[in-house]
C-alpha cells in the first residue's frame, strides 16, 4: 500500500505541475501560433500532450480507486473519497469542456473557443492544486 500511495502522490504532483504549466504558458501561447499553421499545431498538441498526461491521469485514478478500497492506516475514509470526487470533476471537466474545445481549435484558431479554453482551465487547475494539498496530507496522515 506505501509504494500506491507513493505512486498517487508523485501522479498527482505531476499532474498539478503539467497544469499550471498549461495554464500560465502553454495554453495562452496558442494565440500566437498563427492562423496558416494553427490547425497543424494543434493536431500535434494533442498526440503529444497526451502522451504526457494519459500515464500520469491513469496512475493517478487507478491509485486513488485503490486507496479508496485499501485505505492504509492514518488515513481517513473522507479524505480519500473527497479526493476521488476532485478527480471525477476533473475528468468530466477534461472530457465534457476542454477535449470539446481543443476538437473545435483542431479546425483552426478559433479565439472564443480558445478563451473558453483558458478560463474553464482554471477549474481543472484549481482542483489539481487542491487534490496535491490533499494528498500531501494524506500522505503525511500515512507516516504518523
């Protein structure tokens, strides 16, 4: 249960960095890509970002279904479940309001979709940093 544990906190930590990264520089970089190669940039954004996030996302759900089932001790029930509910908002907010939007981009620089996708970002960042104070709670809660 220590290395599932591990294995959650380094996703989830991972995953927090990725985000803010998107959000602060990548993300806001679309809009000078230009509109002649946009539609090519963007098809090879999303075969390559997801070769990033796809392991890390997967690690990090599978890991936190596991803790939610074989919670080890020091760590409370609420915590674990709170954390799993952070991560469904996120992958619902990834598949239902930013996939939508990077497909609409695939067409072409598009600006409202692209501040669209700028600012529903913000919820999926909000809650990877939220989700990495908790598990770090979690954590320390595991080594008492």
């Amino acid at each position: 249960m220590d290395f599932v544990l591990l294995a959650h906190v380094g996703a989830t930590l991972f995953m927090t960095g990725v985000i803010w990264f998107v959000q602060l520089v990548h993300y806001p970089l679309f809009a000078g890509v230009g509109a002649a190669g946009f539609s090519a940039y963007a098809a090879e954004h999303g075969r390559r970002t997801t070769w990033v996030v796809m392991p890390a996302m997967t690690v990090e759900l599978g890991t936190g279904v596991a803790l939610a089932l074989w919670r080890p001790d020091g760590i409370g029930a609420a915590p674990v479940w709170f954390g799993l509910g952070m991560l469904g908002a996120i992958w619902l907010s990834t598949m239902l309001v930013q996939v939508p939007r990077h497909r609409v981009l695939g067409g072409g620089f598009d600006d409202a979709a692209w501040r669209w996708l700028v600012r529903t970002n913000w919820l999926r960042t909000a809650a990877w940093t939220a989700r990495a104070i908790l598990v770090l709670a979690m954590a320390a809660g595991a080594t008492r």
